[in-house]
C-alpha cells in the first residue's frame, strides 16, 4: 500500500487535512449551537406573543437563500435544502420541548426555522 | 394575537432573531463546502496512495470529540452524532463521484470522514 516514493509526506498531509476538517467540525458544532439558541428565543418569543407558529413564506425564502449561497460557495443545492430540513426537524424536536415544559399541547409550537 | 402593550417591540425583536439565524445559516453553508474540498481531496490523496478508505479509529475519534464539544456548547450529543453522520453520508455520495470519475468500481473510495 506504501512503500513507493510518491507516497513520502502522504502521512502528514493527510494529517493535516484531517486537522482542518476537525477544526471545521469545531465551528459547525459551535455555530449549531448558537442557532438552536437563537431558534429557541424565537419559539418562546412567538408562544408568549400567541404569534402562529409557523411561517411558509419565511420558511421558503430560507430555502432560496441557502441554495444560493450554496450555489455560490460550490456546494450542491440539493444538499443545501436537505441539510436545513435536518435542522429544522430537529428544531421541531426543541419547541416541542418547550411547549412541554410551558405546559401547552406538543405540537402547538412549530417550525421557527 | 397581537394588540396588547407586551407586544410592541416582538416584530422588531424577531427580524433581528431571524437576522442572526440567517447570518449562522451562512456560516454553516460556507463552512460545509469549505469541509467538503477537505474531504474531498482527502478522498483523492487516499485513492492516489492506494490507502484503506475508511479508518475506524479515526471514525470513533471523530464522534467522541463531536459528542463532547457538543456538550460543552448545549447541544445535545446525540444530535451532534447524527449530524456526523449526516454529513458523512454525503461526503461518501461525493467520493463515489470521485471514484466514477476515476474509472474505479463505486464504492471502492468510501468514508473519509
């Protein structure tokens, strides 16, 4: 598998790489972090106010913003849309918490993307 | 819904909520295509080297240091996990891409993670 010259200094930028993507990682848990922080704000921020829960036209303009910017940075806008949706479920998953904890019906509380 | 005194102020504050979330969604979009070059030229430097595609070890790294940042920033670990985990599902569409391309059977170069 190794052992000729062209494989000298693989090791290391291999390493290197892999120390890069770790680094990345770093960012996208932190920056994960404070969004859920941010979309936990809004869903407590609506249920207080009785404001609907959910918000189409938002939700869509998310959708076209994110694939162009995917577009832009060269990633696939396809993987762009599913990786909100991923969130957003998961976002789900916290207002329901919330709405639990605040004694409403689960449920009552949605989709702040 | 709206109309009472505690309400003034919510569209203002919500804007600005939605303004940040926008901004880390940003952040994540470009971070991700940032990690995908990485990974892809992970990809390609394993496939030039004719080294193991996947390495366990450094798998189980990987989801120990994600669980624990996650912890240390609020988020929940098991959600840190399976985002990995979907993120590694489309850095493995990515490399069958490249090993297509490479006239290599698909599946052959798989998860660099």
């Amino acid at each position: 598998m190794t052992g000729n010259s062209s494989d000298a200094g693989v090791p290391e930028e291999l390493a290197s790489l892999r120390s890069s993507i770790d680094n990345l990682d770093a960012v996208l848990v932190h920056v994960l972090a404070e969004r859920f922080k941010l979309t936990e704000r809004v869903g407590r921020l609506k249920a207080e106010h009785s404001l609907p829960p959910a918000d189409p036209e938002r939700e869509a303009r998310q959708v076209e913003r994110l694939r162009g910017l995917a577009e832009e940075s060269h990633l696939d806008p396809e993987f762009a849309e599913t990786f909100l949706a991923f969130i957003v479920a998961e976002v789900i998953r916290h207002h329901e918490r919330i709405a639990g904890e605040a004694g409403t019906k689960p449920g009552a509380v949605r989709p702040q993307l």
